[in-house]
C-alpha cells in the first residue's frame, strides 16, 4: 500500500471529478490521503470530504501565501479545528520568499502559531518553505527548544545542508513528483540520503505531476510513479519503499489509526 501524504482534493483539477480521482488511486495501490487545506475557508470542506470517504483524512491550516488575509485568525480557532476525529495533521504553513504574497513577518507569526498547536496536540505540522531556509530552520529550532513538535517538510526541495539540519531537529522529509524531473540532479542525491525511518512521498496533486506525466493535472495515482523512482534510486525494490513509507506515515499520523 502506498499513502498520498500530501494532496489538494478541493482544488480545480480534482473536486470536480474527485470520485472518480480517488477511485483510479485506489486501482493503483494508494491506501490513504491527507487532503491539505490551505486557508480557513477550506477547512469545512476538506473535513467534509475526510468524513465522506473512509480512506481520506484532513489537515487544518493556513498556506503562507494566505498569510495576510488571515492576520486575526485566533489560536482557539486552529486548536478548535484539530479537535475533529478525522483532523490529523496542521498545516500547509510555513514560509514562502519566492513569491511573498505575504508580508514575512506575518508568515512567521502564523507559521510560529502552527507550531504551537501542534505542541500542544501533538499532531504533525506540514511545512511549506521555499527560497526561505535559513528562517525555516531558525524558527524551528527555536520552536523545538520551547518543547519537541512532529513536523514534516513537504514538497522537498531544498538544499541538502538544509536537508540535514531538519533531520537532526526529528523532522521526516516528503518527496513529490519534482525528484523525477530531469533537472532535479541535487535533490535526487538528497533523496538517496534521506533515512528509512524519515520518508514519505506525495503527489501536491493537482500540482507537480511526475514523469511520465509531465503536462497533465497531477492526481493521487501519479504518487505511484514517485515512489518507483524514489526506490530506484534508492536501490530497492518499489513494494519496499512503500511499505516503508506506510510505515513512517502510520507512525507519524498516530490519529489516524492506521
């Protein structure tokens, strides 16, 4: 079995057909979803769709692009939305410099209060960051030594020397269709590192779809895809990696029960 760490079910691209997108998943060996929100106008929706289908579960929170637009957003408001059974995870957040469709400051204030609900939930943050390491890192580190949090870093593509100084704070590290792209040399050397016990793999989807479906809407199936080039680089074979991969998603996601 495979797991979809990371998907986006709501979005155009998907919701208008996502029954027939989770039934071709299905079919191609993917066991589970976490379906990302990304602002607090989706979280309903994203709960909704976790309770429909009993393989789907949801994570509540704020993408940094979405910082500024919610400035006033109340912990109370995020801890409230974890509280529901099928809420396992927090997050997209974290910090985006590539685009800043947000002040940085108020990126760093949400990304911080993720943080802290999921120290005190214990339920991992997802953690979006681009062309932002070094405050990546250095909000982490000074998160992890007010109290230990589980985190994941989705989506990698950073460098390796970041790679590295996340694994040492106890972060997993989730791989997407970007590691088979050609010109994706550095991180595939990343990936061949990264540990057993910190891997998972995603789609993004309908984002960032892998060879050899470059071009198209990217869709849960296509995690298949990733995780056999992953366990070609990584000298093993396909049915290890996912069974590892379940493995540290299970042990991650404890909510979910899997």
């Amino acid at each position: 079995m495979l797991i979809d760490s990371h998907c986006h079910l709501e979005y155009k691209g998907l919701v208008e057909d996502q029954a027939e997108v989770l039934t071709r998943a299905r079919g191609a060996g993917v066991g589970a979803f976490l379906n990302i929100s990304t602002k607090q106008s989706e979280w309903a929706q994203v709960v909704a769709t976790a309770n429909r289908e009993p393989d789907v579960y949801a994570s509540v929170g704020i993408h940094p692009h979405a910082a500024d637009d919610h400035k006033d957003l109340e912990r109370a408001a995020l801890l409230k939305a974890t509280t529901d059974p099928r809420v396992i995870a927090i997050g997209e957040t974290g910090l985006d410099y590539f685009y800043e469709f947000s002040d940085r400051k108020v990126q760093a204030d949400l990304f911080r209060m993720h943080i802290d609900v999921a120290r005190e939930t214990q339920l991992p943050v997802v953690i979006h960051t681009r062309d932002a390491e070094d405050d990546t890192h250095e909000i982490l580190a000074e998160e992890m030594e007010k109290g230990a949090f589980p985190a994941l870093i989705h989506c990698f593509t950073a460098s390796a020397e970041f790679g590295r100084k996340v694994l040492d704070l106890g972060l997993t590290i989730s791989l997407s269709g970007i590691v088979t792209f050609k010109n994706a040399k550095d991180l595939q050397a990343v990936a061949q590192k990264v540990p057993d016990d910190r891997l998972l793999v995603e789609t993004d989807s309908p984002f960032l779809a892998p060879v050899p479906h470059r071009g198209k809407s990217c869709e849960p199936a296509f995690v298949a895809d990733t995780a056999r080039f992953v366990a070609e680089l990584r000298g093993v074979q396909p049915q290890e990696l996912a069974e590892q991969t379940t493995r540290n998603f299970t042990k991650l996601f404890a909510k979910a029960g899997l």
